[in-house]
C-alpha cells in the first residue's frame, strides 16, 4: 500500500510540475519575462502556484526557499514568500474525535465552548477559538488526523528527488541531500506539538523581563503531540494601531534583535501574520513549531558580520561572508570582494536610519548567490526574521531606524559573545601570503 502511494503520488507530483514548465513557456511565448527580473518574477510566479497545488509540504518547502536569496533570485523568493497553505476545515467531527484521544476527560471537560468553525485553517492543523470553564477564551490548535502520513510520504519523494539530482554534474555544490534531510527533520518537527509547547515556554522564559513582548500563555492540561491550547490573542494590522505606533514598531524590532543577538533563539518561520500587534500596545509571538538555534560558537562572527554590513564595511563583510561559509566555489575572489565594497559603498555616507536591512542584505545575497559563497541557514533565517521585523515595524513607523534599536543590543553582544569558532578557511590573499 506504502508503495502504491508513493507511486501514485509522484505520478501526481511530476503531472504538476510538467503542467508548471508548459504553463511557463506558454507565458515566454506570450511575451510575458523578457527583461531578467521579469523572467525570474515569472519562474517564482508559476513554481509557486504549482506548490500550492501539490499541499502542505510543498508549500512549507517554498516558504523556507524563499529564506534562501543567496541560493535564488529575488524575484523567486518574493513570489514564494507570498505562499499561502490556505485549504478547506477539517470536518469539526474530527476534531472532536482528536480532542476525546489526545486528552484526558477531566482536561477535555474544562473546554466548555468550542466554536465549530476555524479562525483559521491549513494543510497541518486549523485552530478554533473556546472558551474555559474560567472564562478564558482560548486558541486551539488541532493536528489533521492524516497531516503526518501524507507529510511522511511527501518527505520521502523529496529525499530520492535530492539525491538523484545530487548525482548530476554541477549539483554536488548545492548539497542537496543534506538540505532535503534537513528541511526533513524540521517539517517533523512541527508536527509534534509538544516541541512547539516547549518552543513557546523558552520564548516566554527569555521575554519574561520586556512588558511590551509577549508570547500566548499555554494550558498545560489542553496540549498534547496534536493539540495545543492558549491564550486567544485578538491581533489587529498595524495600520490598525492607534496609539504609541512608535514604541511599539521599536519594540517589534527590539524583539527579534534580542533573538538573533543575545539569546540566539530565534523563530524561524517568521512572517508578518506571526508578529501580532494588540490593541493595547504588545506585540505577541505566535506559532512556534519552527525555530533555529545560532550555536553559541557562530554567535560572535554573525554579530561582526552584521556590523560589517551596517557599517558599509564590505572588505570586512566579503571576508566574514566567505571565510565563515560552508563552502564556496568561486574562483576569483578579487572579483567577489569588489563586487561587496561597490554595493555597501553605494550606501556609505547616508545616514543609517536611511539604510534599509533589506537593501543592504538584500543585494549581498545576490552577489553571494553570483559567486557561489554559500550562507550557513541559520544565517538566512536569522536574517529573514528581521527583514519581517523592518517591513512590519516600518508599517507602524516609516521613520523607524532599525539600527539605533539594535544598537544597544549588539552592544551587549559584543560583551557578551568575545569567543566564537575560528574562520573555516583564510581568504585567498591571505593564503597566498602565507
């Protein structure tokens, strides 16, 4: 049966993709991409709408891509950023019936209310709002009963995919195989709820001292490996903040800094519906089955780096980029060098409050991307993190200066974070000179 599965459903996955590429030539031959950004915006366009169709796993695989724009063109990683894993509610029957299996009666019994129809649902779980026998109005997150079969079986489509296209010439560069494996391992994750619980607990421990960031309070009782149970948060958009916009865009990036900087714990599936802004002046982390941890060891080279780029240093930044990477395939790093210092120098001399982090990262990846200089992943989801932070703190405040907030920060990193690993390797010059 496992077998037919799978077969049945790499028929379907192939059926989809094929459709994708004649869609694609069928739009070239329309005229439609004929400039390089419009041809990369098209591709993103198209591979998109052919993950939306193939479900849960392949979206979650476009959205973690579009983390990569030193892997993909901007005008990939823009359309994939705009995937959505939007499908039909699960009937309420089931998840009743998964409430009644994962939690004890005495526990089920304090769920008083439960409104039958979704605040929202996806292709893992949907949540519903309730209310306790206390009063508290309540988030619950329930598991599709099948998410975690068609999941597996997807992952082990992806896994022969990698590694038979690791066997081309030219792919064993992009490792393939590893990042399959790794990307793996994360979807799991999330499917066991009581990680995201535990993710939820440490958010809130290191959050504990800011009045302004909040993460949703758990019911312990109501979690299970498929049901998670919290505080209902009632979000609103940030053009919807009346008062103390300021602060709380200062405090939105504030937030993120101090995951990235000082406690390198960091939410890795950070968009703008998981930053939630409250009438009353918080902002609230939510769903939290996907996170990355910054080993301690790289902590100190990605705060230099980050400085590096803020600063406009870029015969530093080119140097932490490749002497830190996890592999590089360029052949010419004089060129690569220079191609650093022209962008960042087009920066120096503005005032930094005008410098957007997802110009001056932004167009590093490319040129990283051009010259085969790999980015260690935690680095790209770090990154993304405050890209998100900045597009949404800007929202609040247009004149926010995202590096006076995290100034004070990288302050207390720098003090704190004096050891780091040693460069994997010296650049060429310097090698050469030996």
């Amino acid at each position: 049966m496992r077998v037919a599965s799978l077969a049945l459903r790499s028929v379907v996955v192939l059926a989809v993709f094929a459709w994708a590429l004649l869609a694609y030539l069928a739009l070239r031959v329309a005229g439609r991409g004929d400039e390089p950004d419009d041809r990369d915006a098209l591709r993103g366009e198209v591979l998109a709408r052919a993950l939306e169709r193939l479900g849960a796993t392949f979206v979650k695989l476009g959205q973690i891509l579009a983390t990569r724009p030193d892997a993909l063109p901007a005008g990939i990683t823009r359309a994939l950023a705009r995937l959505q894993d939007d499908v039909p509610p699960a009937p309420f029957a089931e998840v009743e019936q998964i409430l009644a299996e994962d939690l004890p009666p005495e526990a089920r019994a304090r769920l008083q209310s439960i409104d039958p129809e979704p605040v929202a649902a996806a292709s893992v779980a949907q949540v519903h709002r309730g209310t306790l026998d206390d009063g508290r109005v309540v988030a619950i997150k329930v598991q599709r009963r099948r998410a975690r079969s068609q999941i597996d079986r997807d992952l082990a489509l992806m896994s022969f995919g990698a590694r038979a296209l690791d066997r081309l010439p030219g792919m064993r560069w992009v490792s393939l195989p590893g990042a399959a494996d790794r990307f793996a391992a994360a979807l799991r994750a999330q499917l066991d709820f009581t990680l995201e619980a535990a993710n939820n607990r440490r958010l809130a421990r290191n959050f504990a001292g800011d009045d302004r960031i909040r993460v949703p309070e758990l019911v312990d009782e109501l979690c299970s490996g498929r049901v998670l149970t919290m505080e209902f948060v009632d979000g609103v958009k940030p053009t919807e903040v009346v008062e103390g916009r300021v602060e709380l865009a200062q405090a939105g990036f504030r937030c993120i800094a101090k995951m990235v900087f000082l406690d390198g714990f960091v939410h890795a599936d950070m968009h703008p519906g998981n930053l939630m802004f409250t009438r009353d002046g918080h902002v609230y982390l939510i769903d939290m089955g996907l996170v990355a941890e910054v080993p301690e060891p790289m902590r100190k080279p990605w705060v230099e780096t980050f400085v590096a780029v803020a600063t406009c240093d870029g015969v530093r930044a080119a140097e932490l980029f490749y002497t830190y990477a996890p592999a590089v395939g360029t052949a010419d790093y004089a060129a690569y060098e220079a191609a650093v210092v022209a962008h960042l120098e087009k920066l120096r001399g503005r005032p930094l409050a005008e410098i957007e982090v997802t110009t001056a990262v932004g167009g590093a990846m490319a040129i990283l991307r051009e010259h085969r200089v790999q980015v260690d992943p935690t680095f790209t989801v770090v990154q993304l993190a405050m890209l998100v932070a900045e597009g949404v703190g800007k929202q609040l405040d247009p004149a926010l200066d995202v590096y006076a907030c995290a100034t004070p920060i990288l302050a207390q990193a720098a003090v704190r974070w004096t050891d780091g690993m040693p460069p994997r390797r010296p650049v060429p010059a310097r090698a050469a000179s030996c």
